[in-house]
C-alpha cells in the first residue's frame, strides 16, 4: 500500500474543529484561509508522499555514517531536504520580516504532521531547526537575528539543541560546559555535549548550535547557565561562511530506530575553544533554552499524531478497525465516552472521512482489542500510553490548562 496523506481529514478538522475562519481574522493572518490551507497542504502533500516518503525504508537500510568527522546522510537526504528548503517550507509558520511565510501554526502543524508521517528520521531536522529559530527569535539580540534567522528560516542552516553532558542529562544543574569571555564580546565554549540530534550532517552549508555553557563565576546550579549560539562556521561581516568553528563531531549513536537521524557527540574547544555568542544575558541560559525545548515539545506532540496515522495506513489491523469495521460512529462513540468518564464538557464534531483522522487512530488504538500474536504486549503498552494522552488533552480542553511533559 502506498503512503497517502490525509488532506482532507486536515481540512476538515481545520474548518470545523479549529475554526480557521477565527484564525484569518487575527492581524497579520488574514490570509490563511480554507483556500490557502488547501492549496498549501495539498503542495506539502506532494512533497512528502513523492519525494520524502521513498526514502523512509532506504533511512533504515543505509543510516547516516560517520568517516573522518564527516557525516553523510543516507543517499537523497541531501537532495530531498533541497527541495524542502527551496520549497520555504522552513519557514511556513515564521515572520515574514525574515523571509518566512507568516502562516499560522494551525496549518504548520498539519504540514509537519504529514512530514513526520512520511520520514520521521527525515523531519527530525526541520523539528530542531524550528526550536533554534524561536528561541532567537524571542531572546536573541537584533544582531544575532540579523545574522541567523533569515538563513535558518530558509532552509539554509539548520539548528540543534545542546543541553545534555555525560555527566548531565535531565539534572542540567551538574552541565560543565564553560564559556570564557572575549575582549570582542564573544566567548570561548569547551565542553562535550551528547545525543545532539543533526549535530552533523551534510544537508546545509551551516549547523547553528544552540549551547548551554557556564560562564567562569556564574553562581551553582541552574541559575548560572548560559545560552550560546556556536556555528559550525563562522560568519563573516558580509553574512558569508568563514573559517571553521573549533566544534566537531567526535561520533554518532547507533540505534534501533530512526537510524537515518544522525545523533551526535559534539566536543566543543579541542584545538583552542569554539567560538560562541551570547543570546540574552548571561546566568538566564536555562530560561532561553526552554523556549526551545516546548518548541521541541509540541514538535513531538505532532509526532504522536503523525506515527498514529502512518499506523492506520500501513497497519492491516488498524486499517480495518478504521473502515470496515467500524466507521465514523464508533470514533464518534469513544471520544464521547472518554469525555463523559473525565466529565470534561467538549464538544466535538466529525464527518465520515474526519473520523479516520489521528486522533480518532489513537483513541482506536487505545480501547480496541490488540492484534494477535507477539505484538499483542506492544499493543497493551501503547493502548495505556494513548488512553493517558488523550485523557490528558481532553482534560487540558476543558479546564484550559497547558501540559508538557519531560524534553
């Protein structure tokens, strides 16, 4: 069976559950109509299911590799993430002032669901660059933007996330990463960081690290942490690429899944120190960073959807379950009884074809019988974790409260 995007299930929620109409009257959104959120999707559509989608299985056969400090990504990563990036599909839902496309995320977020959908290994960094991207655009200083922020909305840099240490993994407060002032302002950063998602690659001419540090007297703990922005190049005053930046990777993590995501171990001042610039001001890293991190946070939230749907399209059980089987009402069904048992008071209306969509899938997921055989315990463990998500949202929708779970 071939990979198919759902664009009209999205449509369908977007018009009726999002009330994009509302969106469109937001300043700066009037044109993120139902006409301009079709005619995007259906572009985005073509993208992933022509271009992104085929590479999928090839990312599991033939993962990123390492050579010499050189990652190269699996064969047309480099070529697909060009069109990506010609596309401007980095930049959908970031500010037209640097070069974005200024749509809102209630159609970014279908976009990415379809990419995650098709290459999840592939999507992973759009994800991060997104992350690096709000996180200056909110802290950064307007020369830092001016630098980074039209070549990261372009597609023509990408951003990681530089948090974790051998030593430091969710207790950030014991990260060693050090940072030494300069006479210029900028800092020299020494450290290793670990599990860096696309620290490496070969798919754009700069990798812009976004690095936790600890500048020399900083207090203890958390509160003396600091946030860098470290490229893998440097930048010249005319906005060209300079000389290399004392930041390299040192190896990549060999792992079951999403092979073809290249994670990386960066060691940061081997040969002299790594330049980096400070965003903010110093002591206030942590707080910056979580800008990036809830970006990765909702990123991954999207994910779930997008492995949900890929399942019922692939899966002959979940397939089934979503057509013959069953149909819209037993959707319909499920979603109200989950409600009524949180006593949450939501209103939620589905058409035939919506009530296929991914967050039917997951609530299908959650209360149907598991399929036979050895996966049966997978499905169990996976029923439990979708019935606590859903029951999560609904009861966020209803009291109005936000929840986020650990980076």
């Amino acid at each position: 069976m071939s990979f198919s995007v759902p664009v009209k299930d999205m449509l369908f929620a977007m018009e009726h559950l999002a009330n994009l109409d509302q969106v469109a009257q937001i300043p700066g959104f009037e044109d993120a109509n139902l006409e301009t959120a079709q005619a995007v999707l259906e572009e985005c559509a073509k993208l992933c299911e022509g271009v992104i989608e085929p590479l999928n299985i090839a990312g599991d056969m033939h993962p990123s590799s390492l050579k010499d400090g050189v990652v190269t990504t699996t064969a047309g990563f480099k070529e697909a993430f060009a069109q990506f990036a010609e596309g401007g599909w980095q930049g959908l839902q970031h500010p037209v002032d640097f070069g974005g496309q200024g749509l809102p995320k209630t159609i970014g977020a279908a976009c990415l669901e379809m990419l995650n959908s098709a290459n999840l290994s592939f999507a992973l960094c759009p994800l991060l660059t997104d992350g690096a991207i709000e996180a200056l655009l909110m802290a950064g200083s307007d020369e830092l933007k001016a630098i980074y922020l039209e070549k990261l909305i372009s597609g023509q840099w990408t951003g990681t996330m530089n948090l974790t240490e051998p030593q430091a993994g969710s207790d950030l407060s014991l990260v060693r990463t050090k940072a030494e002032p300069l006479p210029d302002g900028s800092y020299k950063i020494f450290g290793t960081k670990i599990f860096i998602t696309y620290g490496e690659h070969d798919m754009a001419e700069n990798i812009v690290h976004l690095v936790l540090a600890r500048v020399a007297g900083a207090p203890e703990g958390v509160k003396g942490i600091s946030l860098f922005v470290v490229p893998k190049f440097l930048v010249n005053n005319d906005g060209s690429l300079g000389a290399r930046n004392d930041a390299h990777c040192v190896s990549i993590e060999h792992k079951m899944g999403i092979k073809a995501s290249p994670t990386a171990v960066l060691q940061f001042g081997d040969h002299g120190g790594a330049i980096g610039y400070l965003v903010g001001e110093e002591n206030r890293g942590l707080e910056y960073m979580f800008i990036m991190m809830n970006a990765a946070r909702y990123g991954v939230g999207v994910q779930g959807i997008a492995v949900a749907e890929r399942e019922r399209v692939f899966d002959p059980f979940y397939r089934t379950l979503g057509s013959e089987q069953t149909g819209s009402g037993l959707g319909l069904c499920i979603v109200q009884a989950i409600a009524q048992r949180l006593g949450a008071q939501v209103r939620l209306a589905f058409s035939d074809e919506a009530a296929q969509s991914g967050l039917c899938v997951a609530v299908f997921m959650a209360l149907a019988p598991p399929p036979p055989g050895d996966r049966a315990r997978m499905a169990r463990h996976a029923s439990g974790l979708a019935v606590q998500g859903f029951s999560a949202a609904l009861t966020a929708s209803a009291t109005g409260a936000g929840c986020s779970g650990p980076a």
